[in-house]
C-alpha cells in the first residue's frame, strides 16, 4: 500500500517536472509564415501563460486586456496550423530576457509568403497552444531554413539537460556526504548514550530511517540531553 | 523594467550564496574526509598519538584554503553570470 502511494508520488512528481520543462525549454518548427497581427487580448484565469504585467506590451496597460502580437504559421504538411504569439518575458521566469518583441515582429512580416513560394523558417518558441484555455506559445527567434526537411539539432536542450543531470547528480553526491559526516555519526552518538535502554535505541533507529525521518532524527540530536 | 531587473539580481545573489555555501561545505568535508582516509590507512601510522593525526589533517586543510580548488568555488557566482549575458545576447541579437 505504501509501496505504491510511494511510487504514485514518485511518478507524478516525474509528470510535472517534465510537463514543466517541456513547457519551458525552446522548441523549433520548420513552418511558413502566413500571416502577422496585434490583438487585443483579454487575459483572465489563463495569466500564468502569457507575460507578466510589468513586461513588454503589458506596461503600456495595466489592464486585463493589452495588445499582443501574433505570428501565424503552417506546417509543411499545408493544413496543420499554428497561431504564436510574440511577447516580451519577464526578468525571473521563463528566463528567456526576450525585449524584442517589436523586431521580431518585423522580421516575422518580411518572411511572409504565399503558398506558391513559400519561404520555410525555423520558429524557436516555448510554451503549449492550448486551444480549450486559449494560450499560444511565445516565439523567441525566426531563422530562414533551406527547406520544410531540415533537422535541427536542439543543442540548447542537450546542454540544460545535461547541466540538470549533473546538478541532480551532485546534489545527490552532498545529500550522501552530509548523512555519512554530519547526520550517520550524531545518531550514533545517540544510540551510545541509550544503549542502556536498548528499546528506546531501537525505536530511535526506526524513527530514522528514510529521507525525512533521518533529518528528524539529527535535528533531535541537537536538542538539550535530557 | 529596472525594477525587475533588480528583484532578478537580488534574487539570483541570495540563490547563489546559499549554493555556494552548501558547495564550499561539501568541498571542504570531501577534503577532510580524504585526509583522514590518507592517514588512518597508513600502517606506518599506526601508533602515532592522536595529536599528530590532527595537526597533520589541519595542514592539509590550510593547503586546501589556500588552494586553486577552493577558488574555482566563484565559477558559482561566474557560470550563471556568463550564461544570463549568453542568453540576452543570443535571444535579442
């Protein structure tokens, strides 16, 4: 039973952490762009996924409507569509430090084509487009690609990656380094001074077992002796 | 603009510090722990009294103050320096 609350936790824990970076990390589609706008937009319950307030376009506006660019694009596929939107971000998070909405625009409009001729960019992005809370990913950069098959190596990816890997890894490293210095040779101690009473010790020693029961345990051990 | 700017700074520093603390602790920890793995396996140390095991792992723990490894610690407060500037370079020009 506790085995799988446990791992229910575990794997939910696991879903949004990875929820969380997939909407966070830059993305790249090869799409054509069709067309480019402002709209008034009202921002309600869905705020978490636009740009705070105090960026870009929202400064002009501390209302719950602001003016908000968008890019629309399709796929080389010629039917699936997406709709972006082009907002500054803020300074703490998504930490993108996007100030070029306006530019960015600009370029958007110069790489518009028609079917006919398409020209083929490569949209770097971030976020979901959610049509059921109506929320757009916010494009970052717009390169001209040679064509709808290129594939592009989403390097900044691999690196936050694997610098998130080697960050879990060495937190890992101090959590173990800190319990066999610090917390292992306290709650020896304390098993000494009770040895007397050997079921306390028992029970102190079940007490300290996993992740926050150890922490209990060396928290304990700096309490006054009583 | 500015004002966000400076709740990012502050915010980033305090970060910062905290990681550089618990960092400079497990170094350090890391350091004595492989000076005393160096001298408790010495079997030409077996009997030398305790007072000499001390000195000998406060000696080392001064060569590690003074050392190139434990100045490498300001990487912390360096690395995302240079990838914050990396970013409003790359996203904006």
């Amino acid at each position: 039973m506790w085995t799988k609350i446990k791992w229910g936790f575990r794997i939910l824990l696991l879903l949004i952490v990875g929820l969380f970076l997939h909407y966070t990390l830059p993305q790249h589609d090869v799409v054509q762009i069709i067309n480019t706008y402002n709209k008034l937009t009202p921002i309600g319950a869905n705020a978490i996924f636009y740009s705070s307030g105090d960026t870009g376009t929202g400064t002009e506006m501390q209302a719950d409507t602001r003016d908000i660019r968008f890019i629309d694009a399709v796929y080389p596929d010629g039917r699936t569509v997406m709709v972006y939107r082009n907002e500054d971000t803020g300074w703490i998070w998504p930490p993108y430090f996007k100030w070029d909405s306006s530019t960015l625009q600009a370029e958007a409009a110069n790489l518009k084509s028609d079917k006919a001729a398409p020209t083929w960019v490569a949209v770097t992005h971030y976020g979901w487009r959610l049509e059921w809370l109506s929320t757009f990913p916010n494009a970052v950069a717009i390169n001209p690609v040679a064509g709808p098959d290129v594939r592009i190596i989403p390097w900044v990816n691999i690196i936050l990656l694997t610098a998130l890997a080697l960050a879990i890894f060495m937190v890992r490293r101090m959590w173990l380094q800190f319990r066999e210095r610090t917390i292992d040779p306290a709650l020896a101690g304390v098993g000494d001074t009770w040895d007397a009473v050997d079921a306390k010790a028992d029970a102190a020693r079940a007490e300290a077992s996993g992740f926050f029961g150890r922490i209990r345990a060396w928290f304990s051990t700096w309490r006054a002796k009583k | 603009m500015i004002v966000g700017m400076a709740r990012l700074i502050v915010l980033a520093l305090i970060g910062l510090t905290v990681v550089y603390f618990l960092v400079s602790i497990y170094s350090k920890s890391v350091r004595r722990e492989k000076l005393e793995k160096e001298w408790d396996t010495d079997p030409a140390r077996e009997d030398v009294p305790e007072a000499d095991r001390t000195a000998f792992i406060e000696a080392g723990m001064d060569v590690y103050r003074h050392g190139l490894k434990r100045r490498l610690l300001w990487l912390i407060y360096i690395i995302p320096m240079i990838v914050f500037v990396t970013i409003i370079y790359a996203v904006n020009w």
